[in-house]
C-alpha cells in the first residue's frame, strides 16, 4: 500500500503542478485580453476560450488533489462526538460518495466530449470535445485518490482529513 502511495503522491504532485502552471497561464491570457482591449485597441479572441479551458483543467485537478490531501468540504460537527469507530465508517461513506460523484463525472463528461467533438471551437480551432476532457480525467483522478483512502483505512494507515492529519513524510 506505501508503495501505491508513494505512485499517486507523484500524480498528485504533477496535477498540482499543472493545476499551478494553468492558473498562471490563465491570469496572463486574461491580462493580454486586457491589455489587448484597453491599451492595444485590438482584443486578441482566443484568449476567452483557451482560459475557461484552462480552468476546467485547474478546477478538476486541484479538486482531486484536495480529495487526496483531505481538503475537500466536509461537515465535521457530529464528529467531534462520536467514536473512533464511527468516525472511520463516516469517513468511509464520505469517500465512497466521492467515488459515486468521480464515477457520474467520467461518465457524463464522456457523453458531453462525444456529442462536441464534431464540432469546433471558432477561436481556437480545436474540437469542442476538448472542454470537457479535464472532467473526464479530473473525475478519473477523484476515483482512483478516493479509492486510495478507502485502502489506507482498509490497511490501518492514516489518511489526511482537513485541519487534523498530515500524512506521514514516508506516504507523500
């Protein structure tokens, strides 16, 4: 299981360094859309569309990463009550939800891609399918980093919950 953890802490750290790079890139396309607009008087057109796809891929991926690193929203209230025990079974059913969610996610982004693809986006040139692949591969991403903290639990290995566990140096 360390050795699976030790895997997917190296894709974590790759979509959080795409996630990263894609909000740069997306501040300085809308920053030229600005400058273009307002000094230039010419507005460059692509810069619109590569930034809402752009933040697709940095909204997705930078949620499956806080999936994984336990930062996702919770409602923590009851938990303070409660025993260990059924802490770790509420833990389990929230990650489960997560999977469900993930799994409604490469599904219907599946649907969507398929019926754009035919079609172009005018700006850019590139299929319309393309727009929802971060869907796809986020959702991917959210299924594989829940199912990863259903094993940990599973092996009694700690799993990060927001505000309460780091997971150990050796699981990163």
């Amino acid at each position: 299981m360390k050795k699976v953890a030790r895997v997917l802490a190296i894709v974590a750290r790759i979509a959080l360094w795409v996630s990263g790079t894609g909000l740069v890139l997306m501040t300085a396309f809308i920053a030229w859309q600005v400058w273009g607009r307002f000094v230039l008087n010419d507005t460059p057109t692509w810069t619109e569309s590569s930034a809402v796809i752009i933040m697709g891929w940095f909204i997705f991926l930078g949620a499956a990463v806080g999936i994984r690193e336990g930062y996702h929203l919770s409602f923590d209230v009851l938990l303070y009550i409660l025993p260990d025990r059924v802490k770790k079974i509420l833990y389990s059913v929230s990650d489960i939800t997560v999977v469900a969610f993930g799994i409604g996610m490469m599904y219907y982004g599946y649907l969507l891609a398929e019926k754009t693809w035919p079609s172009t986006i005018p700006n850019l040139g590139f299929s319309g399918g393309i727009a929802f692949l971060s869907l796809i591969f986020g959702g991917f991403l959210m299924v594989i980093f829940s199912l990863e903290r259903l094993a940990r639990r599973a092996c009694g290995l700690v799993t990060a919950r927001f505000g309460e566990t780091e997971l150990p140096e050796e699981d990163l």
